[in-house]
C-alpha cells in the first residue's frame, strides 16, 4: 500500500534528482555529447534484462531480439500529442524531464544504441543480486511486448525497475525505490516527523544539502 506521506515527497525528490543530473538534461536527445559506441548484440539472448548506469540511478530494459530494447521512458509528448510521427522519435532530455514531472511515460521500443546511449551494459545483474529465480526468456519478452505503449511514471511506485522485475520475476519491485523509501523513513523517525509538510520541508533541505556538498 501506497504511504501518503512518501508519495507526497516523490515529486520533490523527482525534482530534485533532475537538477542533481543538470549537466545530463541537457538540450537535444541522450547521449549526444558522446561517441557512438557499438553494442555486440549477439552476445545477448531475447528475454535479457539489460541495465545501464546513470548518475544517481540505473536504467533498465528488456532485450526483444534484433537490436531492439523494450523500456519505460518519460515522455511529456504523450500528454500534448497522439502523432506517433513525434512520439516514436528518440526521446530527448527536455521531453524526459517534463514527462518526469507530469507523470507520464510509454514502454517503448529503441535500438540497444539507443536505449543504453554510450554507457556499458550488464546483462541480468538483477537475478543475482535479488536472488530471485527468472521465468523462462520468452515468457520475459512477450510480457514486455504485452506492455508496450502508454502509462503512468512515479519514480517510487512505477518506474523502469519495475517495469523489468514483473517482466522477468512475475512481481515489479524497484530496490532503488525501496533505498529511497527507507531514507526518508529513517528522515521521518530521526526528526519526529508527524505531517506531510514538516516532512516534505525536510526532505528538500536534506537533499538539497546532499547535491551542494
């Protein structure tokens, strides 16, 4: 079940991670300020999670075979425009934050280059460090097929980690959000936190404190 008080402060930590990842939001679409790099695709078998680093976070798709990644990416085009035309282009940072803040995402399908933009790619990380056994590969990749297209986007309740866990496990779980989750309760009991506002007022000035030092 869902804390109030928790999703209240996801929207300020959204924001706040944005401005922690300025130089990475820029103008234009992920990755443009970097060399081209060249995935060797072979090695990967369909049904793969693949992962990538980012600077505060990590982010996750589903390998579907022929260079091609299933993930959820935010995407403020699909709240102002049905025009695939627009919306199947690569996402660029500008329509990613926006979509950050709005909420709003599609499970959309990219080029591996695409997908991890420059950055090196480990493959089904995730079974080993959640310990879980994967479902068969085919059954990961038409449940990513399954969901392609529009959704909702919170960075603790719906985000791409999710996406891939009930893909490949059956349960969408995010350990990333489950860390965050855990701070701001720490936060909450070491501050004696008893309404929403003290603890969204204490959650700013931690994190603000956190991306100046």
């Amino acid at each position: 079940m869902k804390n109030p008080m928790l999703e209240a402060v996801s929207l300020v930590l959204e924001k706040l991670l944005l401005i922690s990842n300025f130089k990475l939001f820029s103008s234009g679409t992920p990755g443009e300020n970097k060399a081209m790099t060249t995935y060797s695709v072979n090695s990967f078998l369909r049904g793969d999670v693949l992962e990538v680093p980012r600077t505060n976070f990590t982010h996750y798709g589903i390998y579907l075979g022929d260079n091609r990644v299933a993930h959820m990416m935010p995407d403020i085009l699909l709240a102002l425009t049905d025009d695939k035309g627009l919306t199947q282009k690569v996402v660029s940072n500008k329509r990613l934050v926006l979509g950050v803040i709005v909420k709003v995402a599609s499970i959309r399908v990219d080029t591996v280059e695409d997908f991890a933009y420059g950055a090196d790619i480990l493959v089904n990380h995730l079974d080993k460090s959640l310990k879980k056994k994967a479902l068969l590969n085919e059954e990961v990749a038409q449940r990513a097929e399954k969901l392609l297209g529009t959704t909702s986007y919170s960075l603790l309740w719906n985000n791409c980690e999710h996406f891939v866990t009930y893909c490949r496990f059956g349960t969408a779980i995010s350990p990333q959000s489950d860390k965050v989750r855990r701070v701001t309760r720490r936060w909450a009991r070491e501050w004696g936190m008893t309404t929403k506002s003290d603890f969204v007022c204490l959650s700013v000035l931690r994190l603000m404190r956190k991306l100046s030092s």
